[in-house]
C-alpha cells in the first residue's frame, strides 16, 4: 500500500511542478480543485518540492525557482527529482543497446539510471566519465564476482564536477582517442535555439568530444529539461538521431523536435513503444 502510495504522491508532484513552471506559479486552491486533494496533501507536496530546490513557496502557492544559466545542482539534489520519468526512459533506453558493444554513458542521474539496466547485458565496454556510473558497474563485480560476460569500464579521469562528471584536458584527450557505438548523453538542458547545453564549460567541451567520438548519439532526458537552457551549448539538435523522453513532454514540443531529431522514443506511454519521427 505504502508503495502505491508513495508513486501516487511523485505523479502529483510531476504535476505540480508542470503546473508551476508552465504558469510561472500556482495557488494552493487551484491545485486543491486541480488533483482533487486536500489543502494539506498540496502543501505537503510543496514542502516536499521547495526542499528539492523544485520550487520556491509563497504566501498562499509556490513560483519556480529562479536559476542562473551557471547553476548546476549536485548530483543528490538531482537525483531526487522525476524518479518514475527516469526509470522509464533507463528502461527504454536499454532496448537500445545490443550485446558486445562499445557503448559510452555521460555523467548524470538518468545515465546512473540507465546503468543499472545494463548489468545483465553481456560483453559491453562502458566508457563514462561518471564516477556515479563507473560505481555502479564496479560494485556489481564486486558483489557476484567477475562473472563471464561481465562489462568492461573504460574511466576516463578528469577533473570533478559538483555532478560527479570528470570532464578537463584529460578526460577529453582520452575520449578523443576513443570510438564508441553509441553514446548515451545526459543533459542540463535542451531546446531548439541552443540544442544540448550545461552550466558547466568544461563539461561542454568534454561532452562535446563524447558527441563526436560516437557512431550514434542518443539523448536521454526527461520533459523537464525541455526549454531550459544552460551557460555553455556543446551540440545542435541536429547531431542527436534519438531523443529518449518520459510522457509528460507536451504535445507542442513533441511536434517541434519532429523537425529536427530522426527519431523521438517516448517512455512511459502505453505499450511502451516509444514513437518514431
């Protein structure tokens, strides 16, 4: 019960904080008439989203939270936010990786997501510059053994981001000499004017190479990240052939990113299948 309960609670806060940041604020009452919920469930969920960093409160609702293009969370504060749109991309996002494969995974909370999904494929080689991403592999091996079949993790090295990304001279020297299938990239944010972007330059450059050592660039980023723009873009729409989304990304944005991506996978929808543009 306990469980229904809490997914219950993270699907209206995913509302809510739509709501607010579609509207630029809401009151306590609308959302109330809204999800059909008490005054005390609202504030409970802005209380929880405000100690997120999600959303700010005010007398009598709550407003977005302000936040400078060079803003970057650490990698607890995000890993909090959009749980179910995570999974459900990391779980289609896996359908995308074949066995025996060179595959590389950014920095990020949707990757580290994405990683637990991998475990059991075989003979992958994982290149990241996650240290998040690179634990989560070698804590596997550590548990069951280095088990036949078991991935091999390619760290890049760098310098530490608040995300827990390596990024700097070394990790982008490694990852220049490096060639990859396909690259599973996390982002701060995405739109059609500035593309992929970060608050973070260093990290721009270093996803910058990540981009243009893989085959393949595949997107993984739940609808929050649609419209927000960081300091610093490091590639276009044009060079992602995939998206991999959650179902709250609006129709309207659905259509726009139609025009500039080869394929948009929405997780989460009904049968799962993901659609194709």
């Amino acid at each position: 019960m306990s469980d229904n309960q809490n997914l219950l609670a993270e699907q209206r806060r995913a509302l809510i904080l739509d709501e607010v940041r579609r509207r630029g604020g809401v009151r306590v009452n609308e959302l109330t008439r809204k999800l059909g919920v008490s005054d005390m469930t609202v504030r409970r969920d802005l209380d929880a989203l405000a100690r997120q960093g999600a959303v700010e409160k005010v007398h009598g609702g709550a407003v977005p939270v302000a936040e400078a293009s060079t803003h970057e969370p650490g990698f607890e504060a995000k890993s909090g936010l959009e749980l179910t749109a995570k999974e459900d991309i990391a779980r289609a996002a896996a359908e995308l990786v074949s066995p025996g494969t060179a595959i590389a995974l950014s920095g990020g909370t949707t990757t580290y997501a994405l990683a637990h999904r991998l475990l059991d494929v075989p003979d992958l080689t994982v290149v990241t510059n996650s240290v998040r991403v690179a634990d989560v592999f070698h804590a596997s091996q550590r548990s069951s053994g280095q088990r036949q079949g078991a991935a091999t993790v390619v760290l890049t090295g760098g310098v530490r981001t608040p995300s827990d990304s390596l990024v700097g001279p070394v990790a982008d020297q490694a990852i220049a000499a490096l060639h990859f299938d396909v690259l599973f990239l996390g982002v701060h944010g995405i739109s059609v004017e500035a593309g992929l972007s970060t608050p973070n330059l260093a990290e721009a450059e270093t996803n910058r190479r990540l981009v243009q050592s893989a085959r393949r660039v595949v997107v993984v980023a739940d609808h929050t990240k649609w419209g927000t723009v960081g300091l610093s873009s490091f590639a276009s729409l044009e060079q992602v052939d995939t998206l991999v989304t959650d179902a709250g990304l609006p129709a309207g944005a659905r259509a726009e990113i139609s025009e500039h991506l080869r394929e948009l996978v929405v997780a989460g929808e009904a049968g799962d299948d993901g659609t194709d543009i």
